[in-house]
C-alpha cells in the first residue's frame, strides 16, 4: 500500500521557487532514500511534505488523503514525525524531557513510558544517561536523542534530514543500523543523505533529486550500479 505519494510538486522560498516537479512514491514498510547534492531541494521537498514551506503547485497524499494544504501542527496526530536536520535538541533540557518533547501530544502515562521502554531498547545509552542535558552529549548521542525523540509519537511515517551528517564513519555505521532496527518494527522510513553509498545499500527504493526535479529513480541495488550514481555520488567511475 502507498502511505506517502507527491505529484508534481512546487515550492519555494520568497518567491523563488526550488521544488518544480518532486513526484515520488513511498510504500508500507519501506525505507525510501532522497539523494541529491546541496541546494537540489531535498530538505525543501520534507519541509513542503509537513507544511513547514507552503506548496506552490502540486499535492501530497498520505494514506489516500490529500495533505497539501494541512498546517504542520497536525503532522503529528496524522502519523508524520519529521527528525530535522541539525537535531534541534533542547540542549538546556534532559534527556528524560527531550523524550517527553516529542510525546506531548499523549496524555496517557502509561503509554509514554512504554514508548520510552522501546527507545531505551534501541538506544540502550539513552537510559544510562537519561537525566544528562542534551547539549553536554556527543554529536551521536544527540542523533539518538534526535530519533528517539522523533519516535516518541509513534509515527507511521518516519521522516529524516540527514542523521548522518557530521558524524564519525563508526557513528554513522551506528545510526544507519538504529534506523534499519526502527524500519523492522514496523515504521515507513523516509531518509535524506548525502552519504549515498550507505543509504542506498539499506534502501528498498530511492530518489535523485537535482534542481528540484527527481531526475533518477530504482531500487537501491539498482541505483547502486548506476553510472551516473557512481559518478557523482560515489566517485567510483
């Protein structure tokens, strides 16, 4: 079943447009990857998708549903969670409370701890660490914060704007494999990276986005023997 579609979609900044015609397709249980170099409208087209830049042209549907015109706040109790680029952790705040951040909408206890539970099984330092402020952690701590936190609402669809982006290689390795675990039990999984060689090997499908149009489209696989991927994003031809 397709939980996530965009058709043609436009968007832009100040009247500059950056997105001209973004239509992709994310199914159920997928990890969908958008590639692209910087400034090809990649962290635009999250932000278009959860409102937070207004769409010029074209629609996005979730769940069968137009959203196009649907403020950000409601992302939440759709069932979108979107993990920004640059964490944008609480850093003054706890863990404990960073986590609670992105539950605020459940009203039921019980169940927030349970979500926590979960987290603290996929980030079992979290738990070690739990009333450590935010802004004293490592830059792959914070990811984990990040994710955690973002998973906190127990969204259907899972979106992320480069959680790989600073990190150590080993880091990298270790949040590529939290987003896989999350991905098994049971969250659709959108990924933006410029680390593609890494995002295409954990991908069931994927994107290439440049100058605001998807000019490349495959499976992982597929797009990990593609000339032109291996060209300029790989450097391997």
């Amino acid at each position: 079943m397709v939980i996530l579609e965009t058709k043609e979609l436009q968007s832009g900044y100040q009247g500059t447009p950056v997105l001209h015609d973004i239509t992709f397709q994310v199914r159920e249980g997928e990890i969908v990857a958008i590639l692209g170099s910087n400034g090809a409208g990649k962290t635009t087209t999250l932000r278009t998708i959860t409102g937070a830049v207004r769409a010029t042209g074209g629609s996005v549907i979730y769940q069968g549903q137009p959203i196009t015109k649907k403020p950000t706040y409601e992302m939440v109790r759709l069932g979108i969670s979107l993990v920004p680029e640059g964490r944008h952790l609480f850093g003054q705040m706890s863990i404990r409370d960073n986590l609670l951040m992105g539950a605020y909408k459940e009203k039921d206890k019980a169940l927030i701890e349970s979500r926590m539970d979960s987290m603290f099984e996929i980030f079992p330092r979290l738990k070690e660490r739990l009333d450590q402020l935010a802004g004293t952690l490592s830059g792959g701590e914070q990811q984990m914060v990040a994710i955690a936190r973002g998973m906190m609402s127990a969204p259907r669809l899972l979106m992320l704007d480069e959680p790989s982006l600073g990190l150590m290689p080993k880091l990298v390795e270790e949040v590529f494999d939290f987003i896989k675990r999350i991905n098994h039990m049971g969250t659709t999984v959108v990924i933006v990276e410029q680390n593609a060689g890494d995002t295409l090997l954990m991908a069931d499908y994927a994107y290439v986005i440049s100058e605001g149009e998807v000019v490349l489209s495959g499976t992982g696989e597929e797009l990990l023997k593609n000339d032109e991927v291996q060209k300029v994003y790989l450097g391997l031809v």
